[in-house]
C-alpha cells in the first residue's frame, strides 16, 4: 500500500531531510586519507542525536551503524569498519534519519584525495550524478514509475556502464522501506506501472557499476553487497516528494542542489 503525505507530514519529513543532508554532507567533508570507516560512522551517530533525531539504519533488525560505507567495489551495505581510506578510494555514504515519527534517506558517492589522474573515475562519478538530475525530472503527477526507471537506465548505459539490477529505490516516510519500488531499469509497461500521485514521498536512488550489474555478498558479514567483478560501484539517493506540479526534494546534497539551480536556468 502507497501512503500519500499530508502537507503536515511533509513538513516534518522536511525537517528530517535538513538533517540528513548536514549529517551526510559532514560525514562526506571529513572523508580523507587516513580516516577510517568507523570515524565516519561515529560522526555520523553523534550529530543525528544531537540533532534530536534517531539513526534510521539502527531501526533495521540486526543493523548496529548509522551509515553504510561503501568503498570501491562495496555496492550497498557497506559495513563501516576500521578500514583506513586511501587516496584515490571511491566512497558512497548512505544515512537515514528519524525525526517526528518519519525517515530520510540520502547517499552520496566521491573520490578520496585529489584522484587528479583518474578521469575514468571523475566520468562515472558525473554519470551517476546525472542519473539522478535526470530521474528528478521525472518526479510529477501523471508520469509513471516507469519513467523514473527508464531514464535513469538510459543515462547509466549510454556511457557503457552498468544499472544494478537487484538493488531498487522505494517509497519512504513512517517506515524506511515503503512502496512502491523504484528499479533503475525500465520493464513492463509503461501504464502498468504505479502513477505518480501528488504526496508520494520516494527515495531514490542511483545503484550501478563500473563493469558488469551482477553482484554478489562480500565477506561474512550477511550485509556488504560488492560487484561480482570487481570493479567500482556508485550510488546515489537522495528522499524527493511529489507535488502538484512537480517535486521538492527534502535532503538537497549542495552539490545536487547547485546543479538542479544550473538546470533550471
């Protein structure tokens, strides 16, 4: 079932969201060679209670982190342990909030250090990026999932990368995980998708790799997700909702915010 926001509860997801993004936006700001995964996972946790909030992930059954640190090949789920980052390690961080009876969630994917030399790196970094614009552009009444899917899938293999295809966005507000799903690939029909409605509040989100789709679990943890072939993966989330004549996106990363402005003109 699809729980439509009231203008009363978008409001208090709005709330979330600002948190979410400075929690995001700082944890991504201390990201640096010689810092490990569980410094940013710490952060992370102290800023969200002194925010008056609660860390969304720790609401998952058996989860015990407030992020999901990604580097390289990690894909999601990516468990912030002590390892020391690296220049030139491709990191995505995925946080959620909850705040007023609501949740948040955003991820955003970079480049450790200057990693001046790798421009293949920089390329699949800006195409993630573009994804998610491109997809946003999508969120408006009357349009459908399918939509949502279908660019996002058109901007990732265009470049000759790859969409994960067992990984999906998804609805979001009193639970983490609500419907509908949103794949980053197009299938079925077009109207047989969900309708985009005025009120749907989503989280969504950019999943795909370097090399080939296909991904497999990483060590013995029962949560990190990593590539099949080892190459990079990138992710990209940010928590959008749907209004009447298009949508407003409740965890604006600066990044993502100056480039919608650019956008629009």
């Amino acid at each position: 079932m699809i729980h439509l926001k009231t203008a009363k509860e978008l409001e208090k997801m709005r709330e979330g969201g600002i948190v979410s993004t400075k929690v995001l936006e700082a944890v991504i700001g201390v990201a640096r060679e010689g810092v490990t995964l569980s410094r940013l996972d710490k952060l992370a946790e102290e800023l969200i209670i002194s925010y008056g909030a609660e860390p969304s992930f720790k609401k998952v059954k058996g989860y015990r982190w407030s992020i999901c640190a990604c580097v390289n090949d990690v894909v999601v789920h990516g468990i912030p342990s002590d390892y020391i980052l690296e220049n030139g390690d491709v990191l995505g961080i995925d946080t959620g909030v909850y705040l007023g009876g609501f949740h948040t969630d955003c991820a955003w994917t970079i480049q450790v250090g200057d990693g001046t030399d790798n421009l293949e790196v920089k390329k699949f970094l800006a195409t993630g990026e573009k994804a998610l614009i491109s997809a946003l552009s999508m969120v408006k009444p009357g349009n459908y999932i399918y939509d949502i899917s279908n660019v996002i899938q058109q901007t990732i293999e265009k470049t000759n990368y790859s969409v994960v295809r067992s990984l999906v966005g998804h609805g979001v507000g009193r639970k983490l995980h609500e419907e509908p799903e949103i794949p980053g690939f197009a299938s079925g029909e077009r109207e047989k998708t969900v309708k985009i409605r005025e009120g749907m509040v989503f989280a969504i989100e950019v999943i795909y790799n370097m090399g080939k789709p296909e991904v497999i679990y990483k060590g013995n943890d029962g949560w990190t997700i990593a590539t099949k072939d080892g190459k990079i993966s990138g992710l990209f989330e940010v928590t959008a909702a749907v209004t009447a004549d298009g949508f407003f996106v409740l965890t604006p990363i600066c990044s993502l915010g100056n480039k919608l402005k650019e956008d629009k003109g």
